[in-house]
C-alpha cells in the first residue's frame, strides 16, 4: 500500500507551487502509527517512562482539536502501586458485574478474555473532561453539547499514535464505574471521566485486535459503511474498489514498519 | 525538538531486542500531522480528492480503537452542491441562534469568524455512531455506555490526522441542529451524530489555531494540566520543565517540517 495512488497524487500536485502533503515516507509513518496501534492489555514491561518522552505524549494530547479551543483536559498521572490497586479493585468489582451480563457461552469467553493492564503498566493516566472551562457559552458547543467530551477523546487518540511511535503500548480501561474512578484519585464531582489508560513499554504488539484475533468480531467491510451523498446512496464502484483493496492490504501488514 | 530526549530514549533501548519504537524521522512525521493539524475553515481549495487518496483516510478512520471491536461508525461522503447548500443553511440557523447566546461584546467577535467552510470545501462527511451495531451487551461498554460514541469520535481524528500528512484540510461543523442534519441526510433517527467534517485541500495551514490568533482564547501551558498521582498532587519538576520545554518549541513551530 506504501505507493497506492502515489502516481495519482503526484500528478495531481505538478499544478499547485506550495503543496503541504507530506513526502512519501513521512505519510507512510502517520499511517504505520494508525494501523499498527493496539489495545495493549498483556504485553506490559515494567520499564520507567523516561520524562522527555512522557512529555511528549502528554504534549500531543494537549494539542488535539478543541472545540471553541476549550483544552477541556486533565491529566492524572498514576504510578503508585497502592493507587493502581485500588484502581484495579474497581475494575475487578465492574468486570464481575459485567460478566453477569453475557449470555452462557459468551460468558465463559468474556472471562478468559485479558482486559486490562493497570498494575502492570509504570504508567497509568487519567484523562477528565472540565467542562466549565471556557465559562458557559462556547463556541461550537452551542449546538452539541458533548462537543468538550468529544474533544477530550481526540487527545487520547492523539495520545494513543504518539504513544504507538514512540514504540509505548496503550490500553484504555473502561470497564470501572466512572464515579467510584473519579473519587479513588481526588477528582472533583463536577468533571468528566473520559479514559483511564495503561501505558507502557511492551514485549510486542499484537499483528490485529486482540477480540478479531479472538472470534469475538470480525472485522467489517468498510464499503459497507461508507455511503454516498446520502443514507441511502451506497459507495461507488471505484471508490469501493480502492477502499477494499487497501482494507485487504491493511489487514495483510502492509504498514507493519 | 527533533531530538529532545533522544539520547535518553536510545540508552534505555540498549537493553532490548526488540523495540517498536519508530525511528527519529518517522516518529517525527507523527507529532509533525499532530501539532500542524488544524481546522480549517476559510482555505479550502476546489480540487477534487483522488479516490485512493479519500480511500486512505477512510480507512485511517476505519482502524480506529472502538470498545468491544464495534467500529460502529458509519460514514456519509456529501458532495453535491445542493446538499452542501442546505446543510450550510442549517449551520446559518444554528450560527444566529448560537451568536445570540454571547454577550455583546463577545458576539460582534463571533460573528465576524469563519466558522466553515461547508460550500468551499470539494467533499463533506458526516460521521454517525450506530450504537445497536453489536447488540445491547457490548465488552468495555457496560459501565461506561458513551464508549461507543468515543470510538467514533477517535475514528473522527485518526482520519484528521491521517488527511493532514495528504496536505488536506479538515474542518468540523458542530454549529448545526444533529437531529435536523441526520433528516437533512436521511440518516435513521436512532444513529448519533458525531460529526460532519469538510475536507479538501488548502491554500495554506495556519501556525496556529484560529480562535488563538483570534486572541479569543489562550493556549494553556500544560503544566496547569497534568497532576501527579492524584487531583492535590501537582506535575513533578523534572517532568513539568521537559513539558513547558517542548511547548514552547512547538509554539515556535519546531515541528513545521
């Protein structure tokens, strides 16, 4: 996939003096970081994250889009391993609750499943959303008042692709009551919980999803997901064409790096 | 910044065979897409996207983290003129509504920004979360149910972030009425909105976000932002100095490429 449509855009950009794609290898780079980003739950090491390289990651969540440039976001960093118990204590007691919740065979599935990282990881992170930041008329959020929320969820993404580039491994807990989360770490009822994750250094990261590798779902078609012009359009053949070829190849590593 | 902890993060490498880290350029061409990325509103070209080029980021979009492997996202690519034009009639009645909402001297401000570029832009998308995509028991959703949206909304950035390093533009419209956009679309009414996005590409990318060089809101330094084992505790020396280090040199632009 590394030069698919590469022709094309070439020729595209001979009209235009100041073009601001990025050369081949540095796109490719972006998309590494896209494809080969995993939910890290069982491939911890213990190593120390080094400051300068904590900074950066927390540097690119802080850069993440915001609506009315909110930067709604805060950051509790959790490295004490009395807190990430009691963190964990709390994924525990939500993980039983949840496992009632599946049918007979699911289950058993849903049991064996590894699903977090906390005690394991050096680093854990909080991420909260103030949403009285920017006083109570924002622009942008008039409208869609979870705007802040979502905010806050483009800088654990942008997070989560530093972090993959920088060779740590994240894994996003969400299987903890959010209430009983925000007062285990001090954080005043009026904030959001968005994500509590797991960072770290790992042994390796996994070649797809781990639920994909597991049976539990399949990854879909995304031709079936796009549709054109509206609802009911469905895609066209060419641009179905270059989005089920590239899947295929996606799915085969072509971005392994 | 290029080489900001470098030396550090190559010593602590030494110890392992096998590191996922990327290598300095290429880690680089990362944080470059993250602290260039901006929303554009007003510098939108008329070109058309390549097929391959919009397939790229639809699969960017396509491989994002989404709890349970849902990838419930479902994606609407709006080119007809006369679609953009009602959907940006919808934003002008959200936008008067919306600048009623500030006090006066705020809203003379707010209505001389450019808010979007619905009609400019070559291609519109409209993000949706279907939340009924993997049944009621969802791995990751029972304790937090906005999970799924979350998803949607990483997908939203990994593809802004993706349509970065391909030199296109990406604004997004939360200025609008959700229900009456869906309607407008046909999407079903039991679909969430998450976003309807422009993209194409631009004339230039700002040094930085609008609403900052607005003078309507200030960066915040990070600092401020990042706590320490728990909400009382606040950021440490050593990490505090590399985080407001790094912003500043990405304030002076030292990921520009």
């Amino acid at each position: 996939m590394e030069n698919l449509g590469e022709n094309l855009a070439r020729s595209d950009l001979s009209d235009h003096h100041d073009d601001h794609a990025f050369d081949a290898q540095a796109r490719d780079a972006v998309y590494r970081a896209i494809f080969t980003r995993r939910d890290v739950r069982g491939q911890f090491l213990p190593d120390a994250i080094p400051d300068e390289q904590l900074a950066r990651v927390l540097n690119a969540a802080h850069h993440a889009p915001s609506v009315g440039f909110m930067q709604p976001w805060d950051f509790v960093l959790v490295r004490a391993p009395e807190t990430k118990a009691r963190v964990h204590g709390l994924f525990e007691k939500a993980h039983a609750e949840a496992a009632e919740m599946f049918d007979d065979e699911r289950r058993e599935i849903y049991r064996k499943l590894k699903l977090e990282g906390i005690r394991e990881a050096p680093v854990t992170l909080c991420v909260a959303c103030d949403r009285d930041r920017a006083g109570p008329v924002v622009i942008g959020r008039t409208h869609q008042r979870e705007m802040d929320l979502f905010s806050s969820v483009c800088a654990v993404q942008n997070l989560w692709l530093a972090a993959r580039a920088e060779g740590l491994g994240v894994g996003w807990v969400s299987i903890v009551d959010a209430e009983a989360l925000k007062e285990c770490l001090g954080i005043p009822e009026r904030l959001t919980l968005i994500a509590y994750l797991c960072i770290g250094r790992v042994s390796r990261f996994f070649d797809k999803p781990e639920l994909e590798s597991a049976g539990w779902r399949r990854r879909l078609p995304l031709t079936d997901l796009v549709h054109e012009e509206d609802w009911g359009g469905s895609c066209g053949e060419a641009l179905g064409t270059a989005l089920g070829d590239q899947q295929d190849r996606i799915a085969a590593g072509a971005f392994g790096g």
